[in-house]
C-alpha cells in the first residue's frame, strides 16, 4: 500500500487527507509548505525544475 511520502520542504510525512500540492514535475508537497516555499523560489524545492 502507499505508505505515504516525505514532503522535501518540512521534511516529514505527507499522510493521506493532507492537502497536498503536485508540481509540474509531479513531486508532491503539502500544500501549505508550497505556498511558503513559492514565496522564495520558483524552482521546485526536489529536483529544482523550474515552475513558470
Ligand atoms: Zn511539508
Ligand atoms: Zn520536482
């Protein structure tokens, strides 16, 4: 089963029923921590993808 993932931006779990955001490049963040991190980069925060 899907244990769930590790959000790259906080650094722990993305549980099932977290709002969650998927970038362009389909890595998966929590939403909230994407919202704060967009404020600072446009560049996803794993793999450095740039987001226009
Ligand atoms: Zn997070
Ligand atoms: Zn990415």
């Amino acid at each position: 089963e899907n244990e769930g993932e590790d959000c790259s931006i906080c650094l722990s779990t993305i549980f099932q029923g977290n709002l969650m955001a998927i970038l362009p490049c389909s890595h998966r963040f929590h939403e909230q921590c994407v919202l704060r991190w967009l404020n600072q980069s446009r560049a996803c925060p794993y793999c450095r993808s740039r987001i226009s």
